[in-house]
C-alpha cells in the first residue's frame, strides 16, 4: 500500500472500527477522548473534510499514517503494512468516562474463570501496553522476554493487557485499569540451573528486581508466586533450593507468608531490606529511577504539519 492509498481510509472510519466514538461533532469535526492518552474532556479533534487528526493535548497532528505510528508505535513502512494487511485493530484504554475494564463487582475468583483469551501476540504493537510498562518503570527490553500481549474478552467485551504466564499456562493480567488472571491460575517457576532461588509476590516485583539488576544480572532460578495464597503450593519447589531469598512485600500477607516459609524449615534470607522503605520493588524501583514523561511525540513526527485544526 502506498502513502497515498492509505490517505484514502478515513480516519473517523478507521476509529469507528475499533470501538471508537465521537463525544460530540461539529460541522466538520469530530471530538473525540484521545485515543493516544488518558483525559476527561473530548481534545482530539478529527477534521472529515480534511482527513487529518490534532491531539490538542500533545500537539501531535497529521494524516491517517502519521495517527499509525502513534497507535501502532512503529515507523511509516509497519504502519502501511498494517493497513494494507488490514491488521489495524487497536483498542483505546485511556478514556476515564466509562471505565474501560475495572470489574468493581466481581471477584478475583469470579474474574479468572469469566475471562477468555482469544489472542497472545509479542510486545511491541500496542503502545497503550507499551506505555503502561513503562510507567511502571520496567526496561521494555525485559518485559519482551517474560511478557506477551494478550488479547481476551469478558463477556461480549473485548479487553487487553500485558499478560505474564504462570505454570499452567494461565496468565497474570496488568493494564492501566485491570488486575487479574486467567485460569488457570498458577505460580510461575523459571528455572536457571542454579542452585539459588529468588521468590516473588508478583511479575511486577520480577520484572522490577530485573531491572534494577540490569547491569549486573540475578544467578537464580526464580518463583513467582502470583498470590500470597499460593505459599503451600511453592514449598515443594523451594526445597530443593540452596539458597531461598525472598523479595515480600511489606504488608500483613507479605510478614505472613515470610511466618510460613520460615515454619517450613527452608530458612529463607530475607531480601525485602533492599527496600525496607517502600511496600514492594516496584515502588522501590519508580523512586529509584524516576519515569521520564512519555509525551509520545515520535522526533520524525512534524506537529501539526503547520496546519491549524
């Protein structure tokens, strides 16, 4: 597909078919909650005469290939690629009004066995994923190893998220608005050959030990729990472990399981004093390195090509 070819799909179309919707039009404009952030009021403005796009909120504007390469992250080539294959489909998880996906009323237990996955894809196409794993201060190059983007659907409605897969083959599900999993739910167990072992509460305090260990790389094999209550399930594993150093967090269920691992003989080091401080590693890690402000500006991106929408 050519550039030019790609001008011709309309961008109020191409919105339309993932579920995205004007909050009011005006003549020849259509306001819309930014599809490239969070926001409250309607800023992102698409002109159908011109079939171009502004982001008052960013200062990002252009043509339908210009709105590609922000929503799919990637360069112009990938972007008609996408377009061409008619593999476009994207869903906006910034909008505030309605939630998207925070299941008020149903319980984790209820969550898991409600949700289907339909498809798993590698990180890297969907920069509302993207975004969310860097503001949680995670190197996105190892989130591309241990994480995928899974796609499922609650109901007859249709969600995704960074997924994280345990044991079973289940996974651990995290998105600006959702925590939860699939079933089955599973400990995750990656084994190095090592004789030490180093046990998490969940795939962000992984991801985070990960990280702050970037230069200087964890020799361990590692258990991630994914719920507290998933202790007894571990000690098995865990006993056949040297070394056993664990990275709770600093709560009630963190100092209960701890009592557990410890009446269980296993003599476990506690590690958590690297953020005694802080309730887990991941909040240990975003004050140790402050996430810059994504404005998701690309520095090939013109603003708004001196056009004023």
């Amino acid at each position: 597909m050519t550039c030019q070819q790609a001008k011709e799909i309309s961008i109020v179309e191409f919105l339309k078919s993932n579920h995205i919707h004007p909050e009011y039009i005006r003549g020849n404009d259509h306001w819309y909650l930014s599809p490239l952030r969070r926001e409250n009021t309607p800023s992102f403005k698409v002109d159908t005469k011109l079939n171009l796009f502004y982001d008052h909120g960013t200062g990002i504007g252009g043509d339908i290939i210009d709105l590609g390469c922000q929503l799919f992250n990637c360069d112009v080539k990938e972007s008609l690629s996408k377009f061409e294959a008619g593999s476009y489909l994207f869903q906006q998880q910034f909008a505030l009004r309605p939630p998207l996906h925070i299941l008020d009323s149903v319980t984790q237990e209820e969550s898991v066995s409600s949700i289907k996955i339909s498809h798993v894809q590698q990180l890297g196409n969907n920069l509302a994923i993207t975004n969310y794993i860097k503001s949680r201060g995670i190197a996105s190059e190892i989130a591309r190893i241990h994480c995928q983007e899974v796609y499922y659907q609650i109901g007859d409605k249709s969600y995704f998220a960074v997924g994280f897969k345990n044991r079973s083959g289940g996974y651990e599900l995290r998105s600006q608005y959702f925590k939860g999993s699939s079933s089955p739910k599973d400990i995750s167990h990656i084994e190095n050959g090592t004789r030490s072992v180093c046990v998490l509460e969940g795939f962000m305090d992984f991801l985070s030990l990960l990280t702050l260990r970037k230069e200087n790389p964890v020799a361990s094999d590692f258990l991630i729990l994914n719920s507290v209550s998933f202790v007894d399930r571990s000690l098995d594993i865990l006993k056949n472990y040297r070394n056993v150093f664990l990275y709770l967090d600093h709560d009630n269920a963190g100092r209960k399981a701890l009592g557990k691992y410890e009446s269980a003989g296993l003599n476990p080091i506690d590690a958590s004093c690297m953020y005694q401080k802080f309730k887990d590693l991941n909040e240990y890690l975003l004050d140790q390195k402050p996430i810059q402000k994504d404005t998701i500006q690309r520095k090939d991106l013109k603003k708004s090509r001196g056009l004023s929408l």
